[in-house]
C-alpha cells in the first residue's frame, strides 16, 4: 500500500523508508513515526475492537492516553499483547496484528453483540445466569472467560533481559514540554543535578504537536535547541523514551525507560527495558494535559479522534486522518485543528462549535452553537449528522473528526498518595489538588497553565522555587516570547439526548450506562466506577473519567467536585512485569549460597538440595547405585559401623563476646549458660517471648568472655536480630559484643565409631577422649592451621564437628575423605543427617514448627524459672502447659514393611477419620537402615503417656493407612554410650 | 425487585425504566436494636444474616464512606478452605459451604466460581506440611487433593518447570476453592439486607461510644447520635481507631498489602495459584486480568498505599513462576488497610462492655471469612453464644495460651 | 520509604526489617510481672493512625535498632533516634 | 599442608575484563572486626592511636599503618595485609587485649576491587549507593541482588566490595552482567 494520508511536513525522516505488516500485510513509513502514524499515512484507520461490544476501532489519540488502538505487537515469544499503536516506535520489520476480533478485523463474529447491547446493559450479569446453579461453573462462565481479555500472551518465556537501577538528583523534571524543558534549563544552569524524563521518544512534548513559535523558532526546533543545550551539561540526565511511574513515599519514584522497544530486538547483553527508582530531593509534574472529547450518538467510529490528536497526526508527523475533516469543539483550542489542518492544504469540511457566539473563523464554515449528534460509517467514519444553533439537522460527509471538549491537567502523579484534585470552574477541569507526594509541584499543563508562554514561565519559577529550599539559586533567565492565549471554554460534557455515546471506549461505557447506574442508585463516583467499570480499561480512564463524573453530577444534581473523584492507583501507564522484577528470575531469581566442600562435592557428582538459599549436599551417589535410597542407606549405615563426613558449615555461627556474654546468655536461652565451663558446649534451647520454641543450637564457650552460638540454618539471621534487639534495646548497658561467623568457618561433622581415629591422623593435638571429652570444645590446629573443635553429635554417634577457615574448606573435605580412606569413610548429605537425627529422636525443623513449646518437644525440663528469660512467663500459660497437649513420640509400623508419610495424621484404632479424633501428627518420617524399617517422629496429644500403645496414622489425600506403636523417639542408643565412646 | 434473566429480558425490550434503587439510602433512625459498624463485606453479611436467620429486627448498618468500600472492595478475591489448624478449618469450611449456595440465596449473581486453587510445593518441608494440611482439611469435611508434579505439568505447561531456582516438587490443591466477584458480595448482601429493612447509612462515621455503666447506650456519628441495644463492630483495617473509642487496645495492628492487576489477557490461568518459593499468588479475572499479590508491605500504616520493593517482590515471584508474564503489563496497583493481629486469626467476640461486640483480625484473609464472618457475628449477637465454628475466635486467648497460629510467627503480626 | 539514620544520614528503607511498637522496649521482668503484664506487653498495641514510635532495624547496614517516629497516614518520619539510647533515656540498663 | 582455595573457588585469583571494567577477586586482605567493650573507648582509642590503626567515623574508611572502616556503632572491620597478618585475630588481641572484642572475619567475605573510568555508571545498575556524589574514603554498606555487601570507594575510579563468600559467585554473576550490558 502507498501512503496515501501522508502529507507535507512534520518530524520524520523521509529520506528513509521503514517496511511493516499489520494483520499480514504491508505497508511503510518512516524514522520517527508510530505504529499508528504510520498506519494512518497508510490510510488504515481501523486497528481494533472493543472489549464488550466489539465495535470497530481506531485510534483516538496520538499518545500513552489511548483506549481504542492497542495491538499485538512482535510475534512468538516476544508477543506483547494491547500495545498502544499511538506510542510504539516503528522499526523495520515490524509486525503487529489486531485483537479481539475473529475471524478478522473486518469480520468479528462477537460483533453480534453489539447487536444485543440492550441486554448487555451494565451490571447485567449481576442479575442472571444463577439458574441452575451447577450452571455458572460449566456453562455460563467459560463462555465469558473465553471472551475475556483483549490480547494474548505467549505462552513462551520472555526471551528479553531487564534491567534495574537507582538514580539520584536534586531535581526531578517529570515530562519534558515546555514547562519540563523550561524547568530543566532553569535548574540544569544552577548547576543542580537534574533528571528530565519523558515518556515520548522525541522530547518537547506538545511543542512537537503544534505550529505556533517560541521566540523567532517553531516551538519543535525551541525543544531541540534546547534538548541540545542540555545535553551539554554535565549536572543533566535526558531520560527520553522514559515513564515516571508512579510517587513513591518520601522522594522516590518509580520509572521505567524503554531502552529497546524501538528496536527489532535488543542488542545482545543490553536490556528491553530498566526499571528506574529515582531518589529525588525535589520533583516537579510537567506531563502536560490530555485532551477530553465530546461524546455524541455513535463517537466512537474509526476517524473520529481527539482534535489535538487530529492536529498533532498533520504537524508532528506529516498525516490526515482523512481526506475530509470536521472538528466538534466547545472551546478555542478546538479552531487550532481546523486551521493548521487548512494550512496544509486538508479540506476542513466544517467547525461544529457548540458556544453560540464570538470569533468566526475565516475561511472555513464554522457552525456556532451547533452540535454533532450522530455519526456513520461501518469500519470507519464516513459522515455526521449535526444540529444547527437553529436545531436543522444535516448530514456532512467527511472521513475524520476532530472532537475536543477541552483538556484535563495529567494531574495522576500528583494525585498517587490519595491527595484529591480540586475543580477549576475557569478550566472546566481538575487540578493537582493538596496532599501530594510531599515533594512534589506541578507546572505548565499539569497545573493547569494551558498557554505556552505560561507554561514556560511556570516551569521557571516552579524550578526555582524547589532549588531554593535546597538551597540553590538558579540564575535568572530570559524567557523567549510564546503565545499566551486566554483559555475560552464552555463546559459542554457530552451531545443530550444521546444514549450510546461511549465515554469509557475500550471498556464499551455509554452515558446510558451511567444513567442505569445512577437508577440503580450507583450514583457514588467508586461505585459508578465498580458497577460501570468506567475508567477500568487499560487506559485508566484518561479520557473519559472526567465526563463520567460530570454525567453523574447533573443526574443527582450535585456539582462535579462533590461528586468526587475516585483514587489515582500507580502505574501512570502500565509497565511490563518484566521490567519490575530485572534480573531476578530463572537461577537468578535468588542469590545461591555456596559450601565450602560444594566444588569438591560437584566433582563427585553430588546431588544438591535447596535449603534457603543455600545449596547443600543431598546425597552422594556411588557408580552403579540407582535409587536415592541405596545412596542414603549406604551413607547412613556406613557412618553409623564406621565414620560419615558433612559440610554443616550452613548452621548459623555467631561470636558473643563481653564480660556480660554469659549472663546475656542466660536471658536468650531458656536454660543456663553463664555456669558452662570453658572449653565446654552445650545445647541451648531459644524460646520466642510468646514461650514458643525459637531456635536451638550447641553454644560453646570459648574463653571466659567468649562465647561460639550455633543456630539452625534456617534461623541464622532472625536469631541475630533478635539477640541485637535484646542488647540494644532490653538490656543496654550490657557488655557484650556481636557478629556473625557463619561464612568465615567452614564446618564439617565427623561421625561414627571410627570419627576420632580418622580425626586424629589430621589434628596435631591429642583428642583423645580423656583431652577431649563428650561436649568439650577447643581451638586446634589441622597441620598447622588454625583450627576449632567440637566434640556434639546429631546422629548419636561419637562425632565432632571441625572448623576451620573457609578458605581452607576444600582442603579439608579432600584431606577429610583421604584420611578416612582406610576406614571406608563416606561423606554424606542432609538426607542422610535427617535419617540419623530421627534415628536419635533429635528435633529439627519440622518440629521446629513455631507453633510447638519445649513441654511438646519433651525438653520441658531444659525450661528454667530460676531465672528471666525471653519466653519463659509465657511459655507457663495454661493452654501451653495441659497435661493432655501434644508430645513428642517416635513411631514404628506394626508390619515393618510399611511405610508411612509424614504428615499423616494420628487416629485411635477404629476411630472416624475426623477431626473430633485427630490425635496429632507425623512430622518427619524416614526409612531407618538401622532399624531395617520406617520410622517417625510426630506430636500425639498426650503421647509420653502413650508409649506401647498401638494406633493408626492416615494420610487421606492418597487414602493409605498405616498401624503403627507409638515408642520413644530415641531409636538409637537412648542411654548416649555412644556419644560417650 | 428480584433479579432473574426473564427480567433483563423484559427490561431490555422496555428500555430499562422498571429497574430499581438496589437499595435504598434512609435517613437514621434515633436508635435500633442493633447497630453494625462497618459497611464492608462483614458488616453487610452481619446485618443481613442477622435479618435473616435470626429474624432479628431495627437493624443499621453505618458506614464513613460507601457500601463495599473496605477491604472487599479491594481484594483479590480468592476463596478457599485450606486451613490447618481446628480452630480456624471448621470456620472456612462453613464459610465456603455458604459461597457454594450464596446466590441464590441472596438473588445475585457474585459469580462465586470454584476454579480450584494450588498451593506449590517447593521444598520436602513444605511437602510434609502441606500433607498435614491437607489431612486436617479432610479431617473437617474439606476437600484437599494432592497433586503431583507431572499433574500440575499438565495444568500449567507454561510454569518455570525446567530451570527454577526453586523447583516445582508438587501441589496442594483444593478443587473447590475459586475467586468471587468482590463488589458483587457486598453489593448482594446491601442489597439482601436492605430488602429485609436493614437500614443502610453511608457517609456515616463513628465518632464515640457512649458507655455508661459498663454498658453501650448507641454511638456518636458523624450524622448524630444513634442509640442501639447492641452495637457490632466489624470494620476491619480500622479497629484499634473505632474500638479506641471504647478505651480499648487490641492484639492487633494495621498493615498495608498491596494487590495489583493485569491488562486484559486472553484466558490463561483457570484456577488461583500460590507461589510457595516467594511471594507471588495469581487468578485470572473473568474480564481477563491476572489478579495477583504477595507479601504485605510489613509496617504499620493506614495510608491505602503502599511502596516499590514489595511490588518488586512479587514481579520476581512472577517471573520466577511463569516467565512468559514479562510481556504482561502490570495495570494498577492498590493498597488495602489490614487488621494484623498477633496470631494471625480473627476475633469475633463480646467485649467487656454489655453490648458491644467486635469481629476484626482478618489479616489479608478476609474477603473468603466474608459470609461464615457475616453469619457467626450474627449468631453471637442475637444469641450471646458464639457460633460452634468460631468459638475459638476469643479475646482472651493470648492470656490462655491458645494462639491460632497457622504459620508459627508469634507475636509479630507483620510475619502473619 | 527513607529514613534519616541518626549516624549514617538518609538510608533506604528497604535495608531496614520493621518490628513494631516501640513500646516492645519496656519489657517487664519475667520473674516479677504478672501474667497479665506479660500479655499486654507481648500482645497488646495502640496501634494508632497519626504518630507512631516503632523500631527498625538495619539489617542490610550497621545493625542499630532504631525508634522512628513515623506518620502512619502520611508516611511521613519525623524524628529518627537510636533505639539503644532510647532505651537508657528510659532507664534501661542490664 | 591445607591449601586455600579463593571465593570464586580459584587457588590464584583471577580478574575479568568486560569493556572499561576489571573485576578482580582479592585475597591478600586480612579482616577483623574490633568492637568496644563495655566502658572501655579510652582504652581502646588511645592503643588504636598507638598502633596506628584508625577508628573512622561512621561511613567512612581510612587508612593508616592499617586500614578501617566503620562497621556499627563502636565497632570496626580492620583491613590488613593477609601476610603477614595472616592470624588478625591473634595480632590485634596482643594490642587491645580484654578492651575490644576481636573476631576473625577474613573467609566471611569475598573481595572483589572494581576499577573503570566510570564506576557509578555501572554501580547505579547495582545499588543504591550515590556513589557519583560520595568522596574518596567512603565506606557503606549496601545491597546488591539481596546480597549486603561492604562498598568503599578508594579513588573516583576504584571501589572495593566485600560480599558474603558463600555468594561469591552470584556477586560476580551480578557484576559481570551489569557491566556486559554498559558494552
């Protein structure tokens, strides 16, 4: 196709020929334009469908404010569904299909129901398809959610990276037309460090749409020269292509700027988008107005556009709409389009103004005090009807129209932290109200300065003004001359008498729609909003939200200001997820903790679990070992007849020094450290103040002042906090001293008969267990490395654990598994620590549950009340302390082929599989090697007094049942002679 | 006037003259027998339960702002029964036993649409506790299905199966859990209590109790004193502000959790879906926006809106979850004001005062309480005994020691 | 959020984790306090909408627990101290 | 013999070049943490003054016959060179003795020294630290993807990061990309 409704002049390259399809087939433009520009040169003016209705649409605007034109641009992966043909950036190659039509565009077969809109009134489906009930779930939602939705994703991953940044200034300029320019310069000479941000990709905002001058320069090559000085300038950051998003609270917003999007696609390592968070001292709302039609029986046809749109189509990119143009309007800026239009040669076939008096223009038939009240035109505009001053109706032919109704300030910035706009009866509109972001002024358009000579001075003083509570003067400028046209407007909300004129386009709200509301007594602006869904669409509502109110206020009778405005939710316009979440996803999604022994357990083929953010060892194959099983048992079995080694370096390890450590100690645990000998450990027991179990972990004592905390891995960082909490704000004046040494030691456990003899061809001491008792914890040295030992046990065997720098970690793990050659030492992962810690009744994270006490655990005892603690009043409240409460039980199946799962829940033989008989739970369960049979833990209600006692656990979500003999929970050894050893 | 799909039928063919107020908007009396505070979800389904079963009469509702502007106006939606613990599962099962036969019993459609919902499993831990869950859950006459991997393959192809940071090991789903329409519900039930004479005041905001004797004689308002015999106080996100007027404090603080909401999407996700590696959970609306959310902002704020790292936060756990999303746009992000309480229950009980009841502590579970809340509210006021499935919901269990705590957080209510 | 550190100067509050009422300083002692003490202390909050005293700790930084006096409808911080000095003005010691 | 491996799990450290930015791994930094005991700041003040180690304000580092930087209130992480202070902890209890609590930190962190002409060009991609705007000797701690992370600014070219080891080589994942994609 040829361009057929390009015309002369505007802001592209000509020189340069850039070829696309739309809907499969081809057409051309040029550098600089839109998507939608250039399909409009193309002579395309239909580009989609509504939501509801599915009538034929076009684009109404020329920016981000556009409900109709939304495509699906790209195709495969990258797919990127109800993108604005108003604001995507043509590109070579560019493809984009149509949306929520089907078979075609032309075609829809759901166009049928714009035929039965008179039942698709608004809220209907509140009053229908309850009958039969069974109904709603298979019939009549999936026929509604089959026509949900405009666009479609992909299913694919996106293949696109995404950025994220932070970015600093004195002063933020948030839209660069020419009150945002004018503020850049102002600051951008005082030195300041400015950021200008602008979400178009050509700077100048309006000034790029219009034909007046700024000084002896068009008001385009004013925005250039001045882009270009600040380009200059060092202290300045040009964020074009660039949306403010959102106001965070105290000086942060939220922007994302489209670094690729204008591309075919990203160059390799760069980003599609970044998403920028903005530190502000100052910030100042320049982001201009959007204009607002009129709506009128049938407005909503392909050719009839805003007229600042119609205008900004002809200056700024050198296109008609259409061959022949009439322009609606209630106000002066309306009589611009018509004249630049003329100016270029466009037959304007008439001025349909609805004030009655003042100015004609010259030249073109300007109707005053006359109003469209129809269109037609299938796929697109083809003529209007109007009504004369003197009520003679007639009809125009004409393939465009321009409609303006005025402008409304992009007041939504201002307006994110809920502060309420406040109505200008002069403007016939909304300004930026009080309560705002609280750094934040508006400027130019967005305060409602509609004439450029305001908005050029507005910007000046308002930068000024931010600079000065900063403490920066900003040298006084000479502001070039602009024009300074007086606002003239007569509000005139939309045609009277007319039924189906859209205000909300994409989601098909008609004025009718309003007046059923207000009958309905939806007459509240959110509920309007909610029953309506006015202003719901992916618009926001930027166009039509302002009317809908002002329908609303003459029905109840109420001025629009009391018939209020609903909230302004963040994002401005919306923002790929993509964008939000940067790099993290995939592999990335969290940082990965690494072992000291990972490298080594890599080479031998390990498999590795996620535990937090730590990657540990699950278990360790041997060749020709087929299931996980056969590698655990083997782990399990071999440490128990001879020695295992495991990395443990992920237990959390905190350094407590003071003169006051142990008596800090005393009040964190719920048992009693301060009398621990040094070169001693012992297991403490951490209640939350609520008396619940906190945490648990071997403390050891290190030097008179000194003392080593080991916590669970799952609990390193909140048991810091709360010891700082305590230090800090419980018991200030005590002396003692935090930090964490979870990374610095790489921790590995040795245990099994065989521990100490393995252990003693690497230490240079004597560890004997006569030097090295049970619980006894030293500094040694590993062939000349400084070294720490502890002598605990998980697993109930003799074990220690051995400690030394990180860096050395790799060493010790290969000399650990060379030493232990001679007696058939494995290593062995958290599978294999978890078979071992049940075989010996041990508690660990699935009974560290935050919802059990040390009474439940069967560690009642280790609770001191000689003392205060954190938790310990609490922990006495006679809901926590009944006799009958949950105990802590192992459990065997009766018939030891059985296995059973954990989570499974307790019943008493022949009882209901109700909750009136749950008697507790299963919460780790293992397959014992030792035993030769399944094993468990679990919390049975009462179960210290149950032990013998033969009853069932179930798991009903895949209906298995297992008998099962309560017993102690300590399988192994539950006299500790090994441990001893 | 009731609704039904022959009166569109015939509305539309007589361009739709005969429908009416879907409420009306009365001045207040001088005093009612009972008197809700909170014109949301709660409060709605308090006055019209209490109208209806329990036939009580001279009932208001009064509300600050407009019906259905609390918390069920800005929610996500979700409805399930997926609880562990006995005092909380009895209460969601009922609740959802009164979803499953909500419109036709109030005669409006709130599309109460049991798409299922799917806890993922990331972790044998979780595997282990959603097990136990989910036997709890079957234990109270609940449905709960384990699902396996390749099943939730087969569901969700889409999801991040091949390289996750945190693989999917499986999936706790309860078939009968699903999204309602949220304004429907409060609109339903206005619209059910006003029918049954329920006074529906809006712009109508407490100001003071007036308490003499240990006993409330009504509440001052923003339109007057209003005397009643009993006054309930269900107006979640607000409590500590309203029951300060009775010079109470309680378990319990106010947070702010963000929800956020898609464009318009073609149909992907039939069901909800949680997340269980980060915080993102996810539906699809019927207009064909994913509706989603995570974590709370985590401090105390009554601000309506929230900040940028928790919608960080929950665009990573959607990408993590389901890459393709990144071409999604977000559309609108909202802030709603929650009760956190200190064990991450509710309460719904009497106070020291005669005649002043509190229901409150939803914490971000709130709108899928809505009818249960409503219909057990309604017990313990025209009963004085609190509902067989809310008698744990008490005031004084903090000092008894008998927390409701699903996730083992304690006393910090922003870890709920 | 930005908090105005009293020794590092404005830091991001995403550094910070929140716990809540300041009031969680004044904790009674275990051994002398009533169960009704410990519950109020443990359990019960003002939870007020305007200025709010609470703690916040800078984890992602030097580890102080500070008290900031926050608005909770406006966001707005007007005063930030360090909590351990708060604590002593109170009479906290060991 | 144990022969110590590095963070990024090198037995010789290495150094990446992408475009203007050289990331290079360090392990010839001992690192300490020194606290003040309770009542004892004189002390501890007046040794420190002694031995030439500094006790830099909040936010700052600085270097002396050792270096420094502010840790938390009263409390340092002392930088010294790994030989020969390979045993810190021992060197630094031998001058301060029961007035600080000293604890070894050298193998909790991994050190990684940026060096480009524009390093906040690619810090901004990474954290929220104004580096454009802080002087020479500034010291912060700072997050970069969820990692804290130790950030000092030793000249407007070079910085140094102390990252937590484990994460070594997410740091350095984090860094590459954020440079590949500034070339």
């Amino acid at each position: 196709m040829t361009q057929t409704n390009r015309i002369a002049g505007g802001q592209i390259d000509r020189s340069q020929t850039l070829r696309f399809h739309f809907d499969g087939l081809p057409y051309s433009g040029h550098p600089g334009d839109t998507l939608a520009s250039a399909l409009l040169a193309n002579g395309v003016r239909l580009m989609g469908r509504s939501f509801k209705y599915h009538r034929p649409r076009g684009p109404l605007s020329a920016g981000s404010e556009e409900p109709n034109a939304l495509v699906q641009l790209r195709s495969g992966a990258r797919q990127e569904p109800n993108t604005r043909a108003t604001v995507a950036e043509l590109f070579d190659g560019l493809t984009a299909t149509s949306q929520n039509a089907w078979p075609s565009l032309k075609f829809d077969a759901l166009a049928i129901n714009d035929r039965f809109n008179t039942f698709f009134t608004a809220g209907f489906y509140y009053k229908t398809f309850m009958w039969p009930a069974a109904f709603w779930e298979k019939v009549y939602e999936p026929i509604i959610r089959r026509a949900a939705g405009l666009g479609a994703l992909s299913t694919l991953e996106d293949p696109d990276c995404y950025d994220k940044g932070f970015l600093h200034c004195d002063l933020l300029v948030i839209g660069a037309g020419p009150a945002g320019l004018q503020a850049a310069l102002t600051a951008g000479r005082s030195g300041a460090r400015v950021i200008l941000a602008d979400e178009d990709f050509r700077m100048g905002g309006r000034l790029n749409a219009e034909t007046f001058g700024i000084g002896d320069q068009t008001g385009a090559d004013w925005a250039a020269a001045t882009v270009a000085e600040l380009a200059t300038m060092p202290n300045v950051r040009l964020m074009a292509r660039t949306t403010i998003l959102a106001a965070m609270d105290h000086g942060i917003y939220s922007a994302v700027e489209r670094v690729s999007d204008h591309l075919p696609e990203p160059l390799p390592n760069k980003p599609r988008q970044t998403l920028w968070r903005i530190y502000s001292r100052k910030a100042i709302l320049t982001a201009g107005a959007t204009e607002r039609p009129i709506p009128f029986e049938n407005n909503d046809r392909p050719g009839i556009l805003l007229a600042g749109s119609l205008r900004a189509y002809a200056n700024r990119w050198g296109v008609t709409v259409g061959d022949r143009v009439a322009v609606f309007t209630n106000n002066d800026d309306g009589l611009r389009t018509a004249t630049d239009l003329q100016a270029k040669g466009v037959d304007v076939v008439a001025v349909i103004d609805t004030r009655p008096g003042g100015p004609l223009l010259p030249g073109i038939r300007h109707l005053q005090g006359a109003e469209v009240i129809d269109s037609a035109g299938r796929l697109g505009l083809q003529s209007i009807t109007i009504r004369d001053a003197k009520g003679r109706v007639e009809t125009i032919a004409c393939t465009a129209l321009g409609t303006t109704g005025g402008w409304n300030p992009n007041l939504n910035i201002a307006s994110h932290h809920r502060s309420k706009p406040e109505w200008s009866d002069t403007l016939a509109t909304f300004l930026p109200g009080a309560g705002g972001p609280a750094n934040l002024t508006s400027a130019g358009a967005a305060a409602g300065l509609f004439s450029t000579h305001a908005a050029l001075a507005s910007g000046d003083e308002t930068a000024r003004a931010a600079l000065e509570t900063l403490g920066i003067t900003a040298p006084a400028q000479t502001l070039p001359q602009a024009e300074d046209a007086p606002v003239a407007i007569t509000p005139h909300w939309y045609v009277k008498g007319s039924a189906r004129a859209w205000v909300d386009l994409q989601n098909d709200v008609t004025i009718k729609d309003i007046k059923l509301a207000h009958q309905e007594n939806f007459a509240g602006v959110e509920h309007l909003k909610r029953y309506t869904t006015l202003g719901m669409a992916t618009d926001q509502g930027k166009t039509g939200n302002t009317i809908g109110l002002a329908v609303m206020a003459e029905l109840t009778g109420q001025s629009i200001p009391a018939t209020g405005t609903t909230t302004y939710r963040p994002p401005y316009t919306p923002v790929s997820m993509g964008a939000l979440a940067g790099r993290g996803r995939g592999q990335e999604f969290k940082p990965k903790r690494l072992t000291p022994s990972h490298k080594w357990a890599a080479e031998q083929g390990a498999i590795f679990v996620e535990v937090g953010y730590w990657l540990r060892t699950q278990w360790l194959p041997r060749p020709g070992e087929t299931t996980w099983r056969e590698s655990v048992d083997r782990e399990v079995l071999q440490t128990r007849k001879s020695v295992g080694i495991c990395d443990v370096t992920t237990l959390g390890k905190i350094d407590i020094q003071g003169t006051d450590a142990g008596a800090f100690l005393d009040r964190v645990y719920a048992n009693t450290f301060s009398t621990l000998a040094v070169g001693k450990c012992r297991y403490g027991l951490m209640l939350r103040e609520d008396g619940i179990v906190f945490d648990d972990g071997t403390t050891a004592r290190m030097g008179p002042n000194e003392y080593v905390m080991t916590t669970t891995t799952a609990n390193a960082v909140t048991v810091f906090r709360h010891l700082e909490f305590c230090r800090q704000c419980l018991w200030p004046d005590m002396d003692v001293q935090l930090i964490s040494t979870t990374e610095a030691w790489a921790q590995y456990s040795v245990a099994g008969p065989n521990a100490r003899k393995l252990l003693q061809k690497l230490v240079d001491q004597d560890i004997s267990d006569a030097a090295f008792p049970y619980m006894g914890a030293g500094e040694i040295t590993v062939q000349g490395t400084h070294a720490r030992l502890f002598r605990i046990s998980f697993s109930g065997e003799l074990a220690y654990e051995i400690a030394v720098p990180t860096r050395y970690g790799d060493a010790l793990i290969r000399a650990l598994v060379t030493a232990g050659e001679e007696f058939d030492a494995v290593v062995y992962g958290t599978e294999a620590l978890g078979v071992m810690r049940i075989e010996k009744g041990h508690v660990a994270g699935n009974e560290l549950n935050g919802q059990s006490t040390a009474l439940n655990m069967g560690l009642g005892k280790m609770v001191s009340r000689k003392k205060d603690a954190i938790g310990v009043a609490l922990s006495a409240r006679e809901g926590l302390t009944k006799d009958d409460g949950l105990r802590l039980v192992g459990v065997k199946p009766v018939d030891h082929s059985k296995a059973m799962q954990a989570g499974s829940h307790f019943l008493k033989t022949g009882a209901e599989p109700t909750a009136a008989h749950d008697d507790g739970w299963l919460t780790s369960m293992i397959y014992s090697p030792h035993m030769g049979h399944h094993i468990a833990l679990g919390y049975l209600r009462n179960g210290t007094n149950r032990i013998g006692e033969k009853m069932r656990v179930v798991n009903l979500l895949n209906k298995t049942e297992v008998e099962v003999e309560i017993v102690s929970p300590h399988f192994i050894d539950p006299e500790g002679s090994r441990l001893r050893a | 006037m009731r609704y039904s799909g022959w009166r569109i039928l015939k509305e539309a063919l007589t361009g739709h003259k005969g429908w009416t107020a879907a409420w009306r908007d009365p001045e207040p009396q001088p005093a009612y027998d009972y008197i809700i505070v909170g014109g949301g979800g709660h409060g709605l389904a308090t006055a019209y339960y209490l109208a209806k079963e329990f036939k009580q009469a001279r009932i208001a509702v009064l509300e600050k702002g407009y019906l259905g502007g609390g918390n069920v106006g800005r929610n996500t939606t979700i409805i399930r029964s997926n609880y562990l613990l006995d005092g909380n599962e009895p209460f969601y099962e009922f609740s959802l036993k009164l979803w499953e036969g909500l419109e036709q019993d109030f005669n409006y459609n709130a599309m109460v649409s049991q798409r299922g919902i799917l806890n993922l499993i990331h972790t044998d831990g979780q595997r282990d506790a959603f097990t136990r869950r989910g036997n709890s859950m079957i234990l109270h006459g609940a449905d709960a299905e384990y699902l396996t991997r390749d099943q939730i393959r087969q569901m969700y192809p889409f999801l991040n199966f091949d390289n996750a940071r945190f693989p999917i090991k499986g999936g706790l789903a309860q078939r009968r859990g699903g999204t309602v329409r949220h304004d429907a519900v409060a609109w339903g039930y206005a619209r059910g209590a006003d029918m049954r004479g329920v006074d529906l005041i809006q712009n109508c905001e407490v100001t003071g109790m007036r308490i003499e004797g240990g006993r409330i004689l009504g509440v001052e308002t923003s339109r007057g004193f209003i005397g009643a015999k009993k006054v309930g106080v269900a107006v979640a996100g607000s409590s500590s502000r309203v029951m300060a007027h009775a010079g109470m404090r309680l378990p319990m603080e106010s947070h702010v959790l963000q929800a956020f909401v898609s464009e318009g999407l073609k149909p992907l996700i039939d069901g909800v879906m949680t997340f269980g590696a980060g915080h993102f959970y996810v539906s699809q609306s019927d207009k064909g926006g994913l509706v989603f959310g995570g974590d709370i902002d985590g401090y105390n704020s009554y601000a309506q809106r929230g900040n940028l790292p928790v919608i960080e936060d929950v665009a990573e756990g959607g990408m993590a979850l389901m890459p393709m999303i990144g071409r999604a746009r977000l559309l609108r992000t909202w802030g709603g004001i929650m009760d956190m309480s200190m064990d991450g229950s509710p309460i719904i009980d009497k106070t020291h005062i005669d005649g002043l009841y509190f229901n409150g502590g939803w914490c971000y579970g709130g709108f899928k309480a809505t009818p249960a809340s409503g219909w057990c509210f309604a017990h313990l006021l025209a009963t004085d005994t609190p509902h067989k499935t809310a008698t744990a919901y008490r005031f004084d269990r903090f000092l008894k020691g008998l927390m409701i705590d699903e996730k083992g957080q304690g006393n910090t209510p922003n870890l709920h | 959020m930005i908090i105005n550190h009293p020794l590092l100067g404005p830091r991001d509050a995403q550094e910070f984790v929140y716990l809540g009422d300041a009031a969680l300083m004044n904790r009674p002692d275990g051994l002398t306090a009533s169960l009704q003490e410990m519950h109020d202390y443990a359990y019960l909050r003002d939870n007020p909408a305007g200025l709010h005293r609470e703690l916040w700790y800078h984890e992602q930084g030097d580890r102080s627990w500070l008290v900031v006096t926050r608005n909770t409808v406006t966001h707005e911080i007007t005063a930030v101290e360090l909590a351990r000095d708060v604590a002593r003005a109170q009479g906290r010691s060991k | 013999m144990l022969e110590p491996l590095s963070p990024l799990g090198h037995a010789v450290p290495e150094a990446t070049t992408i475009g203007p930015f050289t990331i290079t791994e360090r392990t010839d930094t001992a690192l300490a943490s020194l606290a003040i005991r309770y009542g004892r700041a004189a002390d501890v003040t007046a040794t420190a003054a002694a031995a030439g180690i500094p006790l830099p304000k909040p936010g700052r580092h600085e270097i002396q016959t050792l270096a420094a930087f502010w840790l938390a209130p009263d409390m340092w992480m002392i930088e010294a060179p790994f030989v020969p202070h390979e045993d810190i902890r021992a060197h630094l209890l031998t001058l301060f003795h029961d007035a600080a609590s000293i604890t070894e930190q050298t193998d909790a962190w991994v050190r990684l020294d940026l060096t480009a002409p524009d390093l906040p060009a690619l810090m901004e991609r990474l954290c929220n630290t104004d580096l454009r705007a802080a002087p020479v000797g500034f010291a912060t701690r700072t997050v970069i993807d969820h990692l804290g992370c130790y950030l000092i600014k030793r000249s407007d070219r070079d910085i140094t990061l102390y990252g937590p080891r484990s994460s070594a080589q997410t740091l350095h994942h984090a860094l590459t990309v954020a440079a590949l994609s500034l070339t």
